[in-house]
C-alpha cells in the first residue's frame, strides 16, 4: 500500500527537479540577468530587482527572483558550479546601489565622503 503513495510521490520530485531552471545568474554592476540555458542556446533574462536571500547556508544560497515579464522564479545557488566566483556572488548579492550612482567610483565617493581622490 505504501509503495502505491511512494512511487508517484518520487516521481512528482523527479519531474519537479529535473524541470528546475538551469543557469547563469549575473551581475555587471548596473543590473541583474539570469542566462537560461535552453539547449542548444542561452536565453538572457534581466531581473526586475535584485535577488531576495531566502536561505544562507554559506555554501549555498536559496535566491527568489523577479524576471521581467515572468512570475518569481526561486534558485537554489551552489559554490561548487564556480567556486572561483562564490565569494564575488555573496557581495553582490548582499550589496544594494545606491541609486542615482552612474558607476562604481561615485558610489564609492558617496560611501567615504571626505576622502581625497
């Protein structure tokens, strides 16, 4: 009897992980895309905000996101797919522009004010 509530229960968590979206999330410093990969090509996505940390486990993080056009989308985000890369991801990720800031230097200007240049 259990067999008969195991088997489709597994095949539910199956289809649900392998239907799962599979990626690039990016960030340049202005905005957020999510490269899709959709065999044989990459689908670039722009977020309409940054990514919302639902979940920190230090070497993985759970991210909601808003796509353009799209309902949330939730990533499950590992160090192990670029660990070169993890750390410059946790500093985005939990780094916020300041608006109105064109570039990298005046947002640093307007953190340290005071500071020669």
């Amino acid at each position: 009897m259990a067999l008969c509530f195991w088997l489709p229960a597994m095949a539910a968590v199956m289809h649900f992980w392998w239907s799962q979206t599979r990626g690039v999330l990016q960030f340049d410093g202005q905005a957020w895309t999510l490269n899709r990969v959709v065999p044989p090509t990459s689908v670039p996505l722009t977020l309409s905000a940054p990514p919302e940390v639902l979940l920190d486990l230090q070497a993985h993080l759970w991210v909601r996101i808003l796509l353009v056009g799209h309902p949330p989308l939730w990533l499950w985000l590992e160090r192990s797919s670029q660990p070169e890369r993890w750390m410059d991801l946790r500093r985005a990720v939990y780094s916020r522009a300041r608006s109105g800031a064109d570039n990298a230097d005046e947002t640093a200007r307007q953190a340290a004010p005071g500071r020669e240049y």
